[in-house]
C-alpha cells in the first residue's frame, strides 16, 4: 500500500499559474493531501485554492522557507513533496516517489525541463538531470522521509538558498536520488529578464552562496 504524500505549494501572487498545478494534483490518487501555503498574496490566489475544497489553505508570513516549514507542520503524510507553484508534473510521480524512498533513499526530486523550447533553457535542464548539490533546487520537487526532514530542523529561516542548503543537509546523511523524469516548471523569469542575463544572474547567486555570501546580501538580487 501506497504511503500518503503531502504535497506543500508555497505561493504568492499565482493566480495566473497555480490552478493548473491543483487541478493535476486533485486528480491523483487520495494518498496526495495538498497544502498551498499563501505569503500573503494580493492577487485571486487564495479564491484559487478554494475552488479545490480537498486542498488545504494556509496563511504565513512571506518567504520560501517560512511558507514550507509551515507547510510541513501541518502535513500528515509520511511523506513530504515540495512544489513550485508554476510545476506540472508526470501523472505517476507519486508512485515514482514513494518507490524510491523505500529504497533506503533518504530524499531526492526530478530533473528540470522549461514549458519552453530554447537553447538555454535546454542547457539548463540537461544540467539539472546531474545529481549534484549545485544542479538541485526546489522547483525540482524535492521530496524525502517527513521523519527526516523533522529530524534536520527543516529549512533554514533564509530568504534565499534554502533549498540548496536543505540539500546539502540530506547529503551528509545518506543518498540522494536524481530521478530520470522531469518537472515541467515555467520560462517565465527567463522570458521576463533574457535568457542569457537570467542564466548569469543564476551563476551568480549560486558561485556567491558557495563562496560564503550572506543569503541576506544575495536576496537583494532575487526577484521571489
């Protein structure tokens, strides 16, 4: 039998995009609970969500972060499975997650592919298929044990590079899994700021994390 997978959405401002993601999600199996968790939104997010009366909506102060260990406390599933609000995914994922977490995995998530095809874009998510800390972030859908998420404290109360640090984490303690089926998120950033600048604008934050820049000074050059 299938374990429950908790599904936490963080989001602001995604009316435009988030119901595609329920409606895929809300026909899934009933081991999926969804959890969307506003950042205070301004927009017709939250009516979004109430179109959807299996999916739950709770409230929190803005940030990434903040909005998933919320997300987390509430989740009753043995499972945890972050997603972008902007995320399409493969039907079986959840089969495909609670697989390989039996698997002695301890986390993992999927490679990365655009809603759009461009030369970039293309480089971009053919890195992303490499299990490697610095090709793996949240709009990949990490998932992993909630037990062991509980265990690491959660994310870091950072306004950017939780994800990569969560990562990090999680590789100290045992295996990663890069699975071999993409999340499907939007080219939006790219489309908004240019392919090549966005693609710099990403180089940098990541190279000024590693190289021990305040995740504080980095989030002045990052849009949520």
């Amino acid at each position: 039998m299938m374990r429950k997978i908790s599904v936490i959405i963080p989001a602001l401002n995604e009316e435009k995009i988030l119901d595609s993601l329920l409606k895929q999600l809300c026909s899934s199996s009933a081991y999926i609970e969804v959890i969307v968790v506003d950042g205070g939104s301004k927009d017709g997010t939250r009516d979004i969500v109430k179109n959807y009366p299996k999916v739950n909506l709770i409230t929190s102060d803005k940030g990434r972060a903040i909005q998933m260990n919320k997300g987390a406390k509430f989740a009753t599933g043995e499972i945890l499975w972050f997603l972008h609000a902007d995320s399409i995914v493969i039907t079986q994922a959840g089969q495909l997650i609670d697989e390989e977490l039996e698997n002695h995995t301890v986390a993992g998530s999927f490679y990365l592919k655009f809603n759009k095809n461009n030369f970039w874009l293309n480089l971009y998510s053919w890195m992303s298929r490499a299990n490697c800390t610095i090709f793996t972030y949240g709009d990949q859908g990490i998932f992993l044990h909630k037990h062991v998420f509980d265990a690491l404290g959660g994310f870091k109360d950072i306004p950017i590079m939780e994800d990569l640090d969560l990562v990090r984490r999680l590789k100290r303690i045992g295996y990663f899994s890069k699975l071999p089926y993409p999340v499907v998120t939007s080219a939006r950033r790219f489309e908004r700021n240019g392919m090549v600048y966005q693609e710099i604008k990403n180089l940098f934050l990541v190279m000024g994390y590693y190289l021990g820049l305040s995740p504080n000074f980095l989030a002045r050059f990052y849009k949520y």
